[in-house]
C-alpha cells in the first residue's frame, strides 16, 4: 500500500519516502517512448525491473481511457511493484493538446485529458502525474507571457481536482534548447518562485539531467535552489545515453541529493539498445554513486 500523507484535510497518495525511490521507464504498444530502457509486454518489462532491482516504473500515457488501470495495478501489485510518474507528453506531441494554447478548446481538452490522468494516478495507487511537455511552448502562442499565463490558468482548473484525489502533480523543467519559450519553465530558480506562488502541496518540481546538461546549469547548485520542492529526477546522459558519467556530473548531482537528504524519485529515463541492456548498465553506474 502506497504511504498516506494529510495536509490540510487534503490527502496525498506518495510511495514509500524513507530512501530514494529507483524507478525505470517502460513501455509497450499502448505506452510507446522512444525514452524507455525496457520495451516489451508491460508484465514482462515490470518483471524485469523489478529483478534488476528497481522500486517502480513509470509509463507514458496520451489518452487514460487507452489504459486498463485495473490489470495494470494487478500486474504490479504481482511483483511488489508501483507505478512513480504518469508522463502526459504525448498528449500533445500525439493529439496536438497542450496547456497554453489560445485557441480555448485545445486548452480545455487539454485540460481534461489531464484530469484523466489525475483519475488513472489515483486508480495506481499514487501514482504522479508529469506536467512537461504538454505545457506546449510558447512559439506556438506567439508570446511567453501569454504562452505562460494560459499555462497557469490551466493548471489553476487541474490543481483542485489533484488535491481532492490526493495525486501529486510535477513541473518539468525543460530547456529552451529542447521546447522553445519555456521561460519561467525551464530556468529551475524561476520555477521554484513559480509552483511556491500556488501554495499547494501537490504541486512539485521535476528535474530531468538532459535539460540540465542542454542549458549548462551546474548538478550541485541546482539542486541546492529547489528549496525542499523536489519531486523527481530523470537521469540521462547526452544524446539521451543511460548515465555513465560521459558527459554530465553525476557525481556532483548525487553529492547534492545526498546534502539535501533527497527522499523522491529518482527515474532512468533515456533509449534502449538492442545490443545491451541499458536499465541495468544505467543503475549499476549510478547505485556506484550512491555507495
């Protein structure tokens, strides 16, 4: 059973936080990601995590009806496995829907397939629900203030209904490199400011290693100005690579983790290869670091 926290007559569904929480992307035909390390039938992937030695999985969904939360929890619950993050990316990168849009029906249904989300979340036990790539950018306004400001209003009609659900929602810094526009999005300080303007419990950061790396911010200081708002961290090399240490600071980032007595997620988030099995070859590197 997932832990059960209260805040303010509001529950939170969370995992276990007395250590880090190892989690690997998985998918199949219904969750494809090209940013998966195990590919395959989700009982076989879940089962494979859970050998090598993994907490949870976390999944890639556009649309929650696609999904049978049902058969997916028993699947799970047989390998004393849980679900970490529901990314919504494809929502937008498949259907178009993306938070900041002007045009107000995109936004709506945009809206609304994440609260979809929120109710699969819930159906897993606690699952979080991944605020990233659905925000849109803000070419696709024409202005950052605006592409923003929608943004929040939309995340204004999603917040209550993750609070009364207990399912912890996440902010996803992305670098402007990779999302064009993401401003107060991608500027990690700037999105601390951002979520603590909302007040919310169930309002969190994500941090991904590959946007670290993209817009040269330093493991260690970034860490250091997430003022206890911290949720999750994606770890990736360049090019999306399983982390070895080649390009990004590793060793910094988990140094930082370790100051600041990171409890979260920490999830394996890069390209599988036919050739090697890069689940494991990405958390042997990085259980290396923890000691």
């Amino acid at each position: 059973m997932p832990m059960v926290i209260w805040y303010d007559n509001a529950k939170i569904l969370k995992l276990e936080v007395t250590k880090l929480i190892k989690s690997v992307v998985i998918s199949d035909d219904v969750t494809q990601s090209r940013l998966s390390p195990l590919v395959g039938e989700l009982g076989a992937m879940i089962a494979e995590a859970a050998r090598l030695g993994f907490q949870a999985v976390q999944i890639a969904v556009n649309n929650p009806a696609e999904l049978d939360g049902k058969r997916l929890r028993g699947l799970l619950e047989a390998h004393g496995m849980k679900v970490s993050g529901i990314a919504t990316g494809k929502s937008f990168i498949v259907d178009g829907l993306y938070m900041g849009a002007e045009d107000e029906r995109i936004r709506r249904q945009a809206v609304d397939r994440l609260l979809g989300h929120i109710d699969l979340a819930a159906e897993l036990g606690g699952a979080n629900v991944i605020i990233g790539a659905i925000r849109g950018s803000a070419d696709l306004v024409g202005s950052p203030a605006r592409h923003e400001e929608n943004v929040t209003k939309s995340l204004k009609e999603v917040l209550p209904y993750a609070e009364e659900k207990g399912v912890v929602i996440t902010i996803e810094a992305i670098c402007q490199k990779d999302l064009a526009g993401a401003d107060s999005f991608s500027d990690i300080k700037a999105l601390v400011a951002y979520i603590k303007a909302f007040n919310s419990r169930c309002l969190r950061l994500h941090l991904d290693t590959y946007h670290m790396l993209l817009s040269g911010q330093e493991p260690y200081r970034s860490i250091m100005e997430t003022e206890g708002l911290l949720e999750q961290v994606d770890l990736s090399d360049a090019d999306r690579g399983y982390p070895s240490g080649a390009h990004f600071d590793f060793a910094g980032l988990m140094k930082a983790l370790k100051a600041i007595d990171y409890r979260g997620i920490l999830t394996f988030e890069y390209a599988n290869s036919s050739e090697e099995n890069t689940a494991e070859l990405g958390l042997r590197y990085v259980e290396g670091l923890m000691g």
